[in-house]
C-alpha cells in the first residue's frame, strides 16, 4: 500500500503497517501526519494499536502497563529460530525482572569512566577517517564515513579481532531487518544465520577473554561484561552472547544513521550549514534536531497488560501497541514548525532515544559519536557538497541512508 503524497483523513484511516509500500518507505512522514491529525490512535487491519501523537507515545513509554517482552508475540514471526533465541534474550525485549538485572550488569559498558575512555578512542576513529575521505576526494559518505565509525566502536568495545569486522554490518542489518513488518522468506533465514554466525565468533572472543583477562585494548568492555558481578549474579553465556550482538545492533544502525542524516539535512538546508561552521557549538543541539528529525528507530512496540486510557481512547488489555517515534517528534503540539530544521531548537525533547525504564541505554555514547563525526566533519570540510542522488535502505522499523554520494 503506497501512501498518497498528501493523504487526508479516508487514507490515514485506511493505513495498514503491514502493507506498506515504496512511496511509504522512501517517505513516511506526510502519513504520520495524516495519522496524528485523523486517526492519532489507528487501529490497523490486524488488530493492533498505531500511536503518532507526542503524549500518548510517551505514555506508551512510561505507563506502568505497558510490556516489552515478546515471548509470545515473537513466537508466530521468528519460529523457534535464533532470531527469536536472540531478540527474546536481549535487554530491550523483555520486562522487569529480567530487563532490570542485565540492564545493571551491562551498565559498566556505558559508565562515565568507560565513556571518559572511550571518547579519545572516537576522535581517533573521526580523524582517521577524515583522512580517508579527504585523499579520496569523492566518496559515499553513507558507507565510507557513517557506518564506519560505529562499527570500529562496537568492534573495540567487544574486541572484534580487524579480520571479522567487515561482517557485522551485514549481521546488524539481517538481525534488525528481521523486525520489520514485512520481511521475506529468503531475509528471514539469513536473519537467523547472521545470528548463528555472530553468536559462534562472540562465543569464541568471551572464551578467549576468560582465559586472557588482560588482553583487551583502550575502550574494550566484554572483560567487564564477562566478569562483572552485581549482587554475586554474572551474566550467563547465552546472555553474554545475545547481549553483546544487542550492543551491535544497538548502537551501530542507529548511529550510522544518524550520521548519515545529519551531514545530509545540513546539505539541504545550507543556512543552517553556515549557521553551524559559523558556531561549531551549536553541534550538541545540532544532533538533538537530527534526532528528532530523522529518528534512526521510527517506531517502538508495547503490549497492555491492563485496559489503559490514552488521549482519545482506553486501548484494552493484550491489544498490541506501536509507538510512532518518528511521528511524535514531528508533533506540532510538543515541537514549533515541526517539519522545518532548527539546528538550535530549544527546548527540544526528542524521544529517539525512547523514553521510561527502557531508554536506550547507549545514548549518551551516541550523542558523543554524533557530535564528534558531525561536528568535525563539517569543521574540516567548509566546502562539502552532495556528488548524486541519496537513496534510503528501504525499511519502516529503522529509517537510514543506503548511499549519500559526497565531494569535499
């Protein structure tokens, strides 16, 4: 189902998640709009709750009612598969006790003392990479700049040996890939084999680093992760494992892409280009409108454990809810001129980090990788211009770039 370029109140009304099309895909906000102003609570053609307005998103968030886990409901979609091993055993798909206990003991990945450590090692990454892009003149900045950096971090923190390292955006993009709501027979199965590949190297990298504690480099975590204790409670192997591909997926589509849109949205809105070479102090609420603009994970997903009421209607228990990310930082009742960059927006209370008990816990360590590669980026290139024409990767779940050509 294609969405019209300006559907009204019969088209949001009509929308269906699970038939969503290209024009859709390439562009979905005129849609979000058309939901938050006709149908802000839509129910689609299977049963489940749409949410597209700010509040009631960040009630989504915060009600007390309002589950993660996806035991059940991942059961039909996944079989009994790795990808539904992995996604059921990771942090952000599953409830309090659980999610409570691993979130602490994954905490120390993403301390201030791990951060204070881990910020040198990204300048490096930045400048290296800098470099790079300089002597080739003509690059894509997509995969020669944003996907990079994410993927060297991720890779330092889990001590991802440089051989196996041109995987794992490959693994990250099958697993995550796999959440959407329309995904074929032939992507599934690679899902569940990128799965099975990733865990069987990180399974060998954690034996190696039991028996060689003192091995890590500047900035690595799976020693910490592997060792780490609260309350004399370790994380098993199998939580090790499907936690350490979580911190994959985590924290490396979701900042390639906002990397990616950061430097593309200065490139379509050159005021705001000169605004920030003119005050590169502006980067911090820079990122923040990136974020809110572009939001890398569009949509969240709750399941009500009781009858909750929302803005203009009591969603019932069971019912399955998704939480429009991308839709609420475009509320016009939260945000003025929505759909326009302001690269100083203030106040700015984007939620593309989500919201509640279960905000992503590597967000800070996102905003400093934003920061750095935007900010520097735009600082040593005053002359960057777009080389061709950008092209999204086509999915709803996660929104990025598949190619940004660029020339500096």
């Amino acid at each position: 189902m294609d969405s019209p370029a300006n559907p009204g109140a019969d088209e949001a009304r009509a929308f269906d998640l699970n038939a969503i099309g290209d024009e859709f895909l390439e562009n979905p906000f005129p849609m979000y709009r058309a939901l938050r102003e006709h149908a802000p609570i839509h129910i689609n053609p299977d049963g489940t709750y749409f949410l597209t307005r700010y509040d009631d998103v960040m009630a989504g968030y915060r009600h007390r009612a309002m589950s993660s886990d996806k035991k059940v409901d991942f059961k039909p979609k996944f079989g009994g598969g790795p990808l539904y091993t992995h996604h059921t055993t990771s942090l952000v798909f599953n409830d309090d006790p659980y999610h409570k206990r691993v979130r602490k003991l994954l905490a120390g990945a993403f301390s201030p003392r791990q951060l204070a450590a881990l910020t040198p090692v990204i300048e490096d990454i930045v400048e290296k990479m800098l470099d790079d892009v300089a002597e080739m003149g003509s690059f894509d900045a997509v995969t020669d700049y944003a996907l990079r950096l994410p993927t060297e971090i991720i890779a330092d923190m889990l001590g991802v040996p440089e051989a196996h390292r041109h995987l794992m955006h490959g693994y990250s993009n099958l697993i995550l890939g796999a959440l959407d709501p329309i995904v074929p027979p032939a992507k599934m199965a690679a899902g569940h084999q990128a799965v099975e590949e990733f865990g069987a190297l990180l399974a060998d990298l954690i034996d190696h680093r039991r028996k060689h504690p003192g091995e890590g480099e500047r900035g690595e975590v799976l020693a910490a992760l592997i060792f780490g204790e609260i309350d004399g409670e370790k994380l098993s192997d199998e939580e090790l494992v499907q936690n350490c591909i979580f911190l994959l997926n985590a924290g490396h589509e979701t900042t390639a892409s906002m990397v990616g849109h950061g430097l593309a949205t200065l490139l379509e809105n050159p005021v705001e280009l000169r605004r920030l070479q003119g005050d590169p102090g502006l980067i911090e609420p820079a990122v923040e409108e990136f974020l809110r603009l572009q939001s890398p994970l569009q949509i969240g997903h709750r399941k009500a454990t009781e009858d909750v009421e929302f803005s203009s209607a009591t969603i019932p228990a069971g019912a399955f809810i998704h939480l429009c990310i991308a839709g609420a930082n475009r509320d016009p009742e939260v945000f003025d001129d929505p759909e326009n960059v302001d690269i100083g927006r203030d106040p700015n209370p984007q939620i593309s980090f989500g919201a509640g008990q279960h905000v992503c816990m590597g967000n800070t360590l996102g905003r400093i990788e934003g920061r750095i590669a935007i900010g520097r980026f735009v600082e040593r290139f005053a002359k960057m211009r777009q080389a061709g024409e950008k092209r999204y990767h086509g999915r709803a779940k996660f929104r990025g770039l598949k190619t940004l050509p660029m020339e500096v």
